[in-house]
C-alpha cells in the first residue's frame, strides 16, 4: 500500500471515528425532551409528518419509513410544495417533526406559521440549539455535531448520520411506549424476506422425518451416506429406537470423519454424531431459527426440530430460511 492509498485509508477511518463520537455525544445529551416528544405523539391519535430540505429532506424520508414500519404513521412533507396545496394531508392536531442542520432555511421558518395554523405540536431535530427554529419548536432533539466528517468539514455526513440517529431514537422509543412487537413488525413487512421470517414458523418451512434421512446410532457409516445420498438435506438425523434425537450428523462431520480415519468401515453414526446438536421447536419463528443458525462461530446450516419430548420431527436448512417454503 503506497503513501496515498494509506492517506485514502486515514480519511475514511477518520470518518467513521468523526461520526461514531458525534452518535455517542448526540446518545449523553438525551433526555427529558426525548420524553416530551413520544408523549406528543403517543397523545395524538393521528399521524406524525416529518419534513426538511435538501439532505435533511433526504433523512426524513427515511424517518418515515422507520416510524411507519414500527407502529407510527407518519408521512414525509416537502416544505417548498406544503403552501401549494400539500398541506391537505393535515389533520388537527397532527405533530410535525422538523429536521435541520442550521435550523435557519426559509422554507422550514416561513412553514411555521401555517403549521400553528393546523394546531401542529412542532418537534425539531435540529443541528443549532440556537437557531430561528429551534426558538419556535415546542420540543427540541439536539442534532448537533462539532464538526463533520469529510476531510474539508463540509459536506453534511456527520449532521446527517446524527440528525437519523436521533430520528431512531425517538422511534425506539414510541415503539416502547405503543408496545410494539416483532409480531406486529411481521405483519407490517409481509412482502420481504424479514417479513417472512418472522410470519412463518419453522414447522412451516422445515422438512420432515418422512423427508429427511434418518438412522440409528449403531447404523454403520455406509448406509449414514446412503441415507444422506437418497435425501440430500446436508445432514441426518440420529434417532434412538422409539424417535428421540439422539445426535445430528452433517456433510461436514462426514469429511471430518474421512480425513481423520484411514479405515470407516468400523465406525457408527454414533462415533461421529454431534451428541448435542442445537435444535429448535417448530412453533418457533424463522428468525428465531435464523438467529439460532447465525449468531455463533461457525454457522449452522442445518437445524434439528424437536417437540417439547425431545422428539425428531425434522430438518430445517438455512437454504430453506432464505429461499421459501418447499410447499
């Protein structure tokens, strides 16, 4: 790596540390305003209408995205087209949340007014505790950061990262108040593969006994791959006589096994099983699997499903998470 390729490194390091301290600092200055706004809006059986220009236009159209999807309808108004008839989307009452860097753009102060005008609570997300706007909000959010994090400390990254943190913040928090939950959060993303994960479950999506390749502890490593070749799940299901799971056996526990005996013919699905493989219940989620799959050191890419005995019922493939349902 030469001298400016190491100088392109620093600068984008430089940024991320810029930006990760201006979050932090944003995160210490929260407080009783934060309170003051989810009240507001947990108070008003309406919806919420988030507006800025420019790139703060930008980061409120993804507030409003984030407070749709987490229990808060809200709408993203244009402040330069609300005069030209936009203001129809109010209803009495509806609290607006202003975003800004300077809190001093035209468009934002000249909104103002007609914004009294609907009985609109106002909230700032502002990046000047002493701005023009930030002297005529009824709550403020502080957004503000020391410096952004381009190297010539000009163009909004920083203002903009912390102006959508603090966004996130008071979303988490309404989502708190309303009690919002990952079921309700599933029925909002239907369409999706998060969606999905959390609207189906994995008895669902998972394939079983009668799919999978099953054998008995004693069973001889031979027919442990004939079983596997017949149903190719990327693993077997180790089961005692009466259907416990006794142990999984993978793809991978099999080439493990060739590679560290010169001779197989004598080994048993019980010499190279897993004894205590994870396992999941089938009335639970698929991002419940998904997280059970991932979150580890090595990824799992098969699944045992069990009843509340212990039972086997099936296999769950990591290619089945992600890729739908067989059915």
């Amino acid at each position: 790596m030469g001298q400016e390729e190491r100088e392109w490194l620093k600068a984008g390091r430089a940024a991320l540390e810029i930006e990760a301290g201006a979050v932090a600092a944003a995160a210490a200055r929260l407080g009783d305003e934060l309170i003051r706004a989810v009240d507001l809006i947990v108070g008003h059986p309406g919806k919420v209408v988030v507006t800025g220009i420019g790139k703060s236009g930008h980061v409120a159209r993804s507030l409003v995205a984030t407070l749709c999807s987490t229990g808060t309808a809200a709408v993203f108004l244009h402040p330069a087209e609300a005069a030209h008839g936009d203001l129809g989307v109010y209803m009495p009452g509806d609290p607006t949340v202003l975003i800004s860097k300077n809190g001093a753009s035209s468009e934002l102060q000249d909104l103002i007014p007609l914004l009294r005008d609907f009985r609109s609570p106002l909230i700032g997300i502002l990046g000047s505790a002493s701005s023009p706007v930030a002297a005529r909000v009824d709550v403020l959010l502080d957004a503000s950061v020391e410096r952004e994090a381009d190297p010539n400390n000009l163009a909004p990254t920083a203002s903009t990262v912390t102006a959508l943190a603090v966004g996130h913040a008071l979303a988490a928090a309404l989502m708190r108040a309303r009690r919002f939950t990952a079921e309700e959060f599933g029925r909002y993303h239907p369409g999706g593969q998060l969606g999905r994960n959390l609207r189906l479950s994995v008895g669902e999506t998972m394939h079983p006994v009668a799919e999978a390749a099953v054998v008995m502890p004693d069973a001889r490593l031979k027919e442990v791959i004939i079983a596997m070749t017949r149903r190719p799940l990327g693993g077997a299901l180790v089961v005692t006589p009466e259907g416990a799971l006794a142990g999984l056996l993978t793809d991978g526990d099999l080439r493990r096994a060739l590679t560290t005996h010169d001779d197989i013919r004598t080994l048993s699905a019980g010499d190279v099983m897993t004894r205590t493989p994870v396992a999941i219940a089938p009335e639970a989620s698929l991002a419940e699997a998904l997280d059970r799959m991932e979150r580890r050191p090595s990824q799992l890419s098969v699944l045992p499903v069990v009843d509340s005995n212990g039972r086997a019922l099936g296999l769950l493939r990591l290619h089945d998470v992600y890729l739908g349902t067989r059915r």
